[in-house]
C-alpha cells in the first residue's frame, strides 16, 4: 500500500503539472530520475528471498501504474505522448540527414509514433473542393514519396498528407548525399531528383490501404448505421493527395503524367502535376504558359475519360516554384482562370539563397532550399497569385511556415489550406498540435469564426 500511494502522489503531481504546463514540461521529471539512477551507488547482492520480494514489489508498481494510466482521461495522455517525441529529436539528429528521413517513415508506416485522439478545435475545419477538413494543417509532397506511411502521418492530426513525387517508371534520382541541413537557419537544401518506386508499388500500396478502409466503413456503418460522417477521405481520417512527377529521361512529359493520372488517381482525394522542382532537368519549362496549357488540357481529358462514381473526379492542382518573374504568375494565373484549374500550391523550393543562408558554406550545394529562409518569398508569390486569380482558385501555401503565425499569415495572404515539410523534419510529431493550437489562437484573437473568413484577409 505504501508503494502504491508513493505512485499515486506522483502521477497525480505529473497529471497537475501537464495541465498547468502544457505538458511539454511532463518528461522533465523522467529525465532528471535517470540522472539519478546513474549516479547511485551499484545495488548489494540479494537473497533468492529478497530477488522474490523485489521482483513481486517491481510487478506491483507495474500494475499500479497502469492501473493509474487507463484512468487519466485520453486528452492527457496523448498529450504526454506528442511530448514525448521531442526526446528523441536529439538522435535524428546525429543521423545522416537522409538516413534519419528513412527511419521517421519508416517508423511512421509500423506505427511508431503517437496517435491523435483528440478533436481538433472547431474553427480549424473547412470544406474545399466539396471535402471535409478536419483542419488546414496538411504534409507536403517529398516526405512519404512511395506512400508507405499514410496512415500513420494521418494518425498523427495532419488535416491532409500528400504522397509522392511519383513516376511512372522507378528511378533512384541524383547521386548521395542529396540532402543537406542548415540547422541554425531552420532550413535544408536538397537535390534528391524525383527517386521513385514508381507508380506500379506506389499503386499497390495505396489500393491495399483503399480496400482496407472501405472494410471498416461497412463493419462500421453496419454497427451503427445513423454515425454523423465526419471528416476524411479515399485514405482514412484525412485527406490524400497524390503528387505525380516524369522520368528524368522521358521525352513525352504529358505522357508521363497521363500515365500517373490513369494509375493513380483512384485512390487519391486531389491529384497534383508537379512542374517546379528544381532537381529534374528542364522540369520547370513546363511552367511556361503555352507549355503548361497543354500540359493541363492533356491530364484533365485523361482525368475525366475515366469513369467516376457521386463524388466525380480528384481535382487536379500545380504545384509551382517561387522563383518565377511576374510575366511567368500571371501566365499560369491567365492558364489556371482558362481551364478552370482546381488549385495551385505555391510553392516549391527555391534555386535563390536569400541571407542568412548566403553566409553558410553549404549554400553552396546545388538543389532545392526550402524551410524558413523560404518564408518571405513564397508568401510574396502566393499574395500575387491570390490577386491575379482574384480569389477564385484555392491555393495551398507551402514553403517556411515552422509555427502557428506562420500559418495564419500565409492564410490572411490568400491560402485555404497549408502545408509543412521542414519544420516537421526538424520538430517531430510534437509541432503539429502546436501549430494548430496557435493557428486557432490566431483566428480567435482577430475575431475570426472560420479559416474560410481569414483567406486573403490581407488584400480584400
């Protein structure tokens, strides 16, 4: 009984503290026990007797701590859990950057990491493109590139996850290392070049996972058929775009495209051309406008001579670089107006090194910058792009945004949902209720009810 009040105590002070402090402080205590043990002295030799004793008493204080867990209430305790990434980020680090990038989806696809079982705030949800987002918070393309970890990014309170870039035909892209931190600035550069499994695995793997959700939608439906239908898409709770890229050595571009639309497009809830990485050679001459018109009217006719059920096609969406002159946005807004596209993310990375970055030596490498020197430049983009399109085509803000505020401006500058990628490599799972924290804390403070009311708030 005595261990069991000592237990007791504890947890509830820990309980107290996580409220009180956020519970990111909730692991402090975890490691200064360690230290401690470190420094005791070693244990003297126990009777067989003793070992009994000390075994049943270990046992005990085991049953009693979970005992105690399965009645602190689910909030709680996934919010000790997101906390508890942040001891492991220390270790990422010390990792290859690309190695490291392996692990996390890795860990992501065997269910490895925290689960979000809490609701997201009201104010975050918002339907685009006549689907439910539970929030505005999506994963950018570059991160799951051959669809392995959808369900567990989903899990971990992304309002959407983007898979891909995928290509028809499997490639390694550009030779290692390709992916290169600049930590101080909160950045990376990389030049990884579209490595693929292509679309056959990528297919598969995204086929498994539709079959298996329509599986739980019927047992669920069938056990309790009058369940209000909530937010989420082909993949589970959360919307799934697929990102589709070509070949490096592919002459016929459209073709490529084509290719992905037909192969994958079933499974996903948007579909996104990529035409602005700067890694694949000649890529970005596709944005130009005669070029990107056909290129659009191709995949769209692809798109739509398939067969589709109530909910009709994906939309289709291009993503462009932030490094294009106003002649270069206002040709793809007039293309983009034309052909009725579905929406624009904007951006990918840039090939420019604005200051800090300049001053570090590995600026020097060849390949795409994004993270939080992008900030400012995309969010330019993106306000130009909501002005030429006068608000007409959504748009997803991507490039920089490490924080709540963040988000929120690129929202007031004209985005409808948003988009992570380096923040997340760097912060772990722990960011994203962070951010949606602060993003709702944004909105409330303004006297906004909804996301809708915020877009391009900055410039109507």
């Amino acid at each position: 009984m005595a261990a069991w009040k000592i237990l007791r105590d504890f947890s509830y002070r820990r309980v107290i503290s996580s409220k009180l402090g956020r519970s990111r402080h909730c692991f402090s205590s975890s490691s200064s026990s360690s230290s401690a043990a470190y420094a005791a002295p070693k244990i003297p030799h126990f009777s067989k007797r003793g070992r009994l004793l000390t075994g049943a008493t270990t046992l005990g204080l085991v049953i009693a701590t979970g005992a105690y867990v399965s009645t602190v209430d689910e909030a709680t305790f996934c919010g000790w859990l997101f906390s508890a990434t942040k001891l492991v980020n220390p270790f990422f680090a010390l990792l290859d950057a690309e190695v490291a990038h392996t692990l996390a989806v890795s860990a992501a696809a065997r269910g490895w990491v925290p689960r979000e079982k809490r609701p997201d705030p009201a104010i975050l949800g918002l339907e685009v493109w006549g689907r439910k987002f539970s929030n505005p918070l999506g994963l950018a393309a570059g991160f799951d590139k051959n669809a392995e970890a959808v369900e567990g990014l989903l899990g971990l309170g992304f309002g959407f996850v983007e898979v891909g870039s995928v290509t028809p035909v499997p490639q390694e892209g550009n030779p290692k290392p390709r992916i290169f931190r600049l930590r101080q600035e909160g950045a990376i550069i990389n030049r990884c070049g579209f490595n693929s499994e292509g679309i056959v695995a990528v297919a598969k793997r995204l086929g498994a996972q539709h079959g298996k959700r329509k599986l739980d939608e019927t047992s669920r439906t069938s056990s309790s058929p009058n369940d209000e239908v909530k937010a989420g898409g082909k993949a589970g709770p959360g919307i799934l775009g697929v990102n589709i890229g070509k070949n490096k050595t592919s002459e016929d571009a459209a073709a490529d495209y084509v290719q992905g639309v037909h192969t994958l497009s079933q499974y996903a809830d948007y579909l996104v051309i990529n035409v602005s990485s700067p890694n694949t050679p000649g890529l970005r001459m596709l944005q130009g406008r005669k070029q990107l018109k056909d290129l659009v009217k191709k995949v769209q006719a692809a798109r739509d001579e398939m067969q589709w059920g109530e909910e009709g096609p994906p939309p289709l969406l291009v993503k462009i670089a932030p490094d294009l002159s106003k002649e270069d946005l206002e040709d793809i807004a007039a293309v983009a107006v034309a052909l009725r596209l579905d929406g624009l993310i904007i951006s990918n990375t840039t090939i420019s090194r604005p200051d800090p970055v300049s001053k570090n030596p590995v600026a020097k490498e060849t390949g795409g910058l994004s993270g939080k020197p992008l900030l400012s430049l995309s969010n330019n983009i993106l306000k130009e792009m909501y002005l030429l399109t006068r608000g007409k085509i959504p748009l997803i803000g991507c490039g920089g945004i490490s924080g709540g505020e963040d988000a929120y401006r690129k929202i007031r500058a004209g985005a409808t949902l948003v988009q992570l990628y380096t923040a997340f490599a760097y912060g772990g799972p722990a960011l994203i209720p962070q951010i949606k924290a602060e993003l709702a804390e944004c909105l409330e403070r303004d006297g906004f009810k909804s996301i809708i009311e915020a877009v391009g708030a900055d410039y109507r």
